[in-house]
C-alpha cells in the first residue's frame, strides 16, 4: 500500500490532493500511521508499534486502523494496487 506521489503532506498533518482539491487534517497518531505506511511497514509492524506506544486493546486498533485505510481509499490517496 502506497501513498500516491502527488499527495502533499505537511509535518502538521495537512494533506492536500492537487488532483481533486481535497484537503486534511489528521490527528497525530493518523500521522504517525501515515509515516508508517509511507515507510512501506506492513500492518504487524504498524500494529505492534501502535500497540506498544498508546493504551489501545487490539480490536479497537483494528478497527480503527482499517477505517483508517478505507478513508484513505475512498478519498482517492492511496496508489490502485
């Protein structure tokens, strides 16, 4: 899973898509995920980092994280795989 690459993203967690005008604001755990995936780390790695770090069971991670994932699909950001 890639971010596209004519995605801009600020260190603050602005991303704006020049395709369709779109703009965001993620919070700083969407943008630590968001990092991870640009990272090309894979969902266990993204997991047990997340896991690790904050007081998050692992169902609500999931779901929160693959929530996470369709935004991104369905706002057109992540790359046709």
């Amino acid at each position: 899973m890639r971010l596209k690459k004519n995605i801009a993203i600020s260190e603050t967690g602005f991303i704006f898509n020049p395709s369709t005008g779109d703009s965001f604001t993620l919070n700083p755990i969407g943008i630590e995920i968001l990092s991870f995936i640009e990272n090309e780390k894979k969902y266990e790695e993204i997991s047990d980092a997340i896991l690790e770090k904050y007081d998050v069971d692992t169902i609500t991670f999931e779901k929160n994280y693959y929530d996470f994932i369709q935004m991104l699909k369905n706002n057109h950001l992540l790359e046709n795989e």
